[in-house]
C-alpha cells in the first residue's frame, strides 16, 4: 500500500497513521498477509480498478482470503471470503450523489467463536481506515459507514455478543447521541453532541457503554477530522501497529 506525502495542516493524530517506520504487532504479523489473499475482480474496467494488494488492504482482509469484486446494481460489492469467519464479510463502494465522491459500507464482520477477542476483527478496520485515506487520489473515499449494533446487555451475552454500538464509536466511527441516550446519561454529559464528545473522555466512554444503543455511524477520512483523533488513541492503548 503506498504512503502519502503528509501535508503540513493534517491533524497530528492523522499524521501518526501514515510513517511507516513502526514494526508491525505480533497480531497483524500472524493474521494480515496480502501475498496470501486471493483477488478476483469481475468489473468491465478490471484493467483500471485498483491493484490485488490495494483490494486486500482496502478490504481488511485476514490472511489467506478470496475476494470477489462484482458490479451489483450501483454499487462495487467487495465479498470476502475466509476460513475464520462464521459468514462472509462484505463492504460496498458506493459514488456520492455529486459523482466525485465515493463513500465504503461496511456489512457483516462475524468471526468464528474461536477467533474472536483476540484483535483481529478491529485491525481488519482499522486497516481498511488507512488504505481508504491512502488512496484518496486515486479513489476519493469520503467516509466509511456502518451499523453500530447492540446495547448494554448485549455486550455482556456470553453467546454471539452484539458490541458494535460500543467498539466502533471507540475507533472513532461518529454520530449524533440519540436524544433518548442524552436523557439517561449524567448531567455533565447532557450537553455533549456527538459520540467522539464521549469517546475523547474515559467516563465518557464508561456513559456509554452503559446507556448507549444501536446507532448508525460513519468514520470521517478527512485529516482533520475527529474522527483520527479518536482513532490514536484506540490503536496507543491497544498496542496497534500497522
């Protein structure tokens, strides 16, 4: 994947994300190897679309995956297949309404019993965060969404757990705090406007993990954006290097 030249005015939580110095984490040494991902791209310009390795690293894909990019109605559909997964993964490329824009959906990321709470689901997002942004002049990505399923007494289910409302907003996805969520929190917190408010704060994210809900959620490429900020500091205390 290649590495931007980093402009002057970029956030110093985004700048971080792009050295490349940095020796990668024993996880993604052992779980994320594009050599080993199969790429099959079923598009009429396959020629100009983007390389096997980008796919791999736009995708996220773990290590000895398939990948199938196809054409399905107005969308690019990226399938990804691997034997750790209880079902394949699927993100959607999508143009903006202005035609100059692209945003990533994110759909379905279920890791086999076996395979999950050990860092490989949020590494698979975290890196498609940073091939999206590294190939901003190539494929202009605007945002990545996705659904940010569960609540409280999911997160704690000792079967197939729903913590996406949580993990998510904690890499720095972002939206409104429902106002029925607002309600419940503590009065310091009622005025706060957006999940990163909460996320850039322990008790913040403590106030949320307890009241909040399913909440749909978008992690914004812009440099500048909070959305890196809150970023940096999931991947300090998780010990992420890419």
């Amino acid at each position: 994947m290649s590495r931007l030249l980093m402009p002057p005015e970029w956030s110093v939580a985004a700048r971080i994300f792009f050295r490349g110095e940095m020796p990668l984490d024993a996880i993604c040494r052992e779980w994320f190897k594009t050599d080993t991902v199969k790429v099959k791209v079923e598009l009429d310009n396959a020629d100009e679309f983007l390389s096997a390795e980008e796919i791999a690293e736009l995708t996220g894909a773990p290590k000895d995956s398939d990948i199938v990019v196809s054409r399905v109605g107005d969308v690019i559909q990226f399938r990804i297949r691997n034997p750790i997964f209880a079902e394949d993964m699927f993100r959607y490329l999508t143009a903006d309404a202005d035609g100059l824009s692209y945003y990533l959906t994110n759909v379905v990321m279920v890791l086999k019993d076996e395979f999950t709470n050990m860092g490989i689901g949020p590494r698979c997002v975290v890196k498609e965060i940073y091939c999206a942004r590294s190939l901003h002049e190539e494929l202009p990505i605007r945002c990545i969404k996705l659904n940010g399923v569960g609540d409280y007494a999911s997160f704690h289910w000792a079967k197939d757990p729903l913590r996406g409302y949580y993990v998510w907003p904690c890499m720095g996805f972002d939206a409104e705090i429902p106002d029925a969520v607002r309600t419940r929190l503590p009065e310091k917190y009622r005025e706060k406007r957006r999940l990163s408010d909460l996320m850039l704060d322990e008790g913040g994210r403590k106030e949320w993990l307890r009241h909040g809900e399913s909440v749909k959620l978008a992690f914004d490429l812009d440099p500048g954006s909070v959305s890196w900020e809150v970023l940096s500091h999931y991947v300090r205390e998780k010990g992420i290097e890419l």
